[in-house]
C-alpha cells in the first residue's frame, strides 16, 4: 500500500490496542504502543531509500527482504528494544506483540497489490502479489480516516477499529469474488490463456488486464465487470541476436525482467545506433505503457545509456536517455 494508508493503519491498530487490557490500563504502555505500531506500519519500506541511488535497484530491492519472514522477525524487535529503551516502565511484551502485529499487516495487506511482495524469502524469491486492491485503496484510506475522525469525538478507540476492520474484511472479500468474476469472463473470451494478470486501479470498478496464450498477447480492461480488449500482440520469443545479448548485461534491464512477468520487445536500428525496448503490459494508461526499459547501444554494442522506470511521454523518456530520436 502506499506510504499514507500504512500510517493511518499504524494510528487505527494503536487504537485496536486499547482492546488488550494491559494497554488499556497503563497510559506509557499504551503510548509507547502507538509509537510501535506507527514505526511498525512503516518500517519494511524503508527499502524505498534504493530509490535515491537509481530505478535499478530499487526495483530489484523494494518489497523483497525487507518484507522477507527474517525481516518480519527482526523488525518488531529491533522497534520495540528501540522504544523500550526509551520507555522502560512501559510492558515489554505487549510492546511487542502489536508493533509485531503491525509488520504482519504491513507485509500482508502489500500482497493484496499488484505489485506484489517478496514474503517467501528466503525459501522463494517469487513475488506474491494477488492483485486485487490497488496500491492506494480510496475505501480503505477513507475508512481509516472515518475511524479516526469518531476516535478524536470520543469514541473508544477498540470498538471502533474493530468496526472499522471487520467492515474492510468483508470489502477485501468482495473485491475477492469481483476478481474471480472478471477471471472467468476472460477464460469464456480466451479458452486457451495460460496467464491473466489481473491489476486493481483505485477506481472500485475497473481493473487492467494482461493476457497470455501460447501464441498471442491480449491487453484488456474490465469496467463494471464487462471486458473490454484494447491491445492484442504477437507474442514472440526474445531473440538470441548479438544486439539482445549485449543489452541483456545492462543493470536496468535485468531488473526490469527479474520484476515484469508479461511484456513485449522491440528492436530498433538507427544511423548510428541501436535502441532496445521492453514494455510492460500490465500497466496501459491512455495508451500508452508507461512502466518500460530501453537500453541504446551504439555500432559496436557497447551500452551508452539505459533507463528503467515509469515514463508517461516518448518526450521524458527520451530526456533520460544520451542519444537524441532521429527526425
């Protein structure tokens, strides 16, 4: 999810917390919970600091270790000895407990994307992603905030996040069995297909849709749970071409291919260089692909210049890169 529904969630869980008697009983307890449960909600995107040295490692990195079964079990002790230590007559355990509940529903809410997360680790590096609510969930924010708003009026804090969670439960099965909908519609369209990405949007009724059968490509999108196709592909193996091989060892495309399951290629050959495209197909907005990796390579294929990333315009794709479009 994004960074403003995990701080919401951390304020909503320590309010959940005044449910434990402990915490409800002891004002530093209950306190340093809250703080817990804040830092908790956060701590596993920290890996998002990749993003400051290049889109390369941050995609490679971001929602893999630090949202790994190891890091689910060091982060709530390493935030609680942290707290602790500057609250010491607050419960320890307690502390514990739900900054290591906060973590778990960090991890576990991020599976629900489309981007998906590493929580496997280490026994698979494959991603998880269930794609069924969107990295920012209008209904989900919101009802936190509504929760929030009652808590400040002077409800109990307890009774009102369990409302809240029990209500967001019952949301997270309907947009479950919308999925399922929107799957066998496509299999009706596409016996053959042997792979549908399915990627929420934040608009509650419409989805993106990626499609693989064994010969073709099929981009669609689901509005009011009608699929509407936009896009059909040859699918072509990538081919094993001097050219390909030398853009492969470019650090931006091997992270876009350890990240992307479903994507098309280009080659493109100018006066005095070479252009190589991959280009995400899960993600059309307005037709155009905006999650892509080129790399240009000049006559002697040597790399000149790479790029890896979300681009919405040729023309700012085209400014991350050295070698200018030909007119």
């Amino acid at each position: 999810m994004d960074t403003g529904t995990h701080v919401v969630m951390g304020i909503a869980l320590g309010g959940l917390a005044t449910l434990d008697p402990v915490v409800a009983n002891h004002d530093i307890t209950a306190q340093a919970v809250l703080f817990g449960t804040l830092i908790g909600s956060q701590a596993p995107d920290l890996d998002t600091i990749m993003k400051l040295k290049n889109n390369a490692k941050y995609i490679r990195n971001h929602r893999g270790i630090t949202h790994s079964i190891p890091a689910v079990l060091l982060w709530p002790l390493l935030i609680t000895g942290i707290i602790y230590a500057f609250s010491p007559s607050s419960d320890l355990f307690h502390l514990w407990v739900w900054t290591f509940i906060a973590v778990i529903l960090h991890v576990f809410v991020d599976i629900f994307n489309a981007y998906g997360t590493q929580a496997l680790r280490p026994f698979s590096k494959k991603w998880v992603a269930l794609g069924i609510i969107n990295t920012f969930d209008p209904f989900i924010f919101f009802a936190h905030i509504v929760g929030i708003a009652i808590w400040r009026y002077g409800t109990h804090p307890g009774y009102t996040f369990l409302g809240v969670y029990i209500v967001l439960a019952g949301y997270y099965l309907v947009r479950y069995n919308t999925k399922r909908l929107i799957v066998h519609k496509v299999k009706k369209h596409i016996p053959d297909a042997t792979q549908i990405i399915v990627s929420p949007t934040y608009r509650f009724n419409q989805w993106h849709l990626a499609i693989s059968s064994e010969t073709r490509f099929y981009v669609a999108r689901a509005v009011n749970n009608e699929i509407n196709f936009l896009d059909e592909y040859e699918k072509i193996p990538v081919p094993d071409t001097s050219v390909m091989k030398a853009a492969m060892k470019d650090e931006n495309l091997s992270a876009f291919l350890s990240f992307s399951p479903v994507y098309r290629w280009e080659i493109d050959e100018y006066n005095d260089h070479y252009e190589v495209r991959f280009i995400d197909l899960r993600y059309r907005s307005k037709g155009y692909y905006p999650f892509v990796a080129v790399v240009q390579l000049d006559q002697e294929l040597n790399i000149v210049s790479s790029y890896t990333g979300w681009i919405f315009s040729e023309e700012k794709l085209m400014k991350k890169l050295v070698i200018a479009p030909e007119n």
